[in-house]
C-alpha cells in the first residue's frame, strides 16, 4: 500500500482508484455478511479488484488504447 501510495500523484489515484474503492465499499458493506473480518475483508478487496479491472478495460475502450501493460 505503501509504495501504491508512493509511486503514482494523489491526483492519479484519485481519479483511477477512486471509483472503483466507492463502488466495492458500498457493495461489501451491503451485501457481505460473513460473520468474519477476514473473509469480508478478502471479499472487499477481491471485489475492489474485479470492478478496477473492468472500470480499466472499459477506460482502455473508450480511450482507444489496446493495453496499458507494457510490453515485454
């Protein structure tokens, strides 16, 4: 986390992480009820994840660029 933090501008994650951070919390805090902070805690995460990747993908789409991950 630290180093996330660190490496991009505040402005950067802001506008990238933001949306996405909402958007699982709001989920997470309605829906999982797992009676265990872990588990709750692994599935928020895991849903901050998937709803990054496709709010990235459909960023990707709209933009017009194929991949963001460098070559290699």
């Amino acid at each position: 986390m630290y180093t996330l933090l660190r490496s991009q501008p505040i402005s950067s994650l802001l506008t990238t992480q933001a949306p996405a951070l909402l958007v699982s919390f709001v989920i997470a805090e309605v829906f999982y009820k797992f009676h265990s902070f872990t588990l709750e805690c692994l599935a928020f995460l895991a849903t901050w994840f998937v709803i990054d990747a496709l709010l990235s993908v459909g960023r990707n789409m709209w933009t017009g660029r194929r991949n963001s991950l460098p070559n290699g």
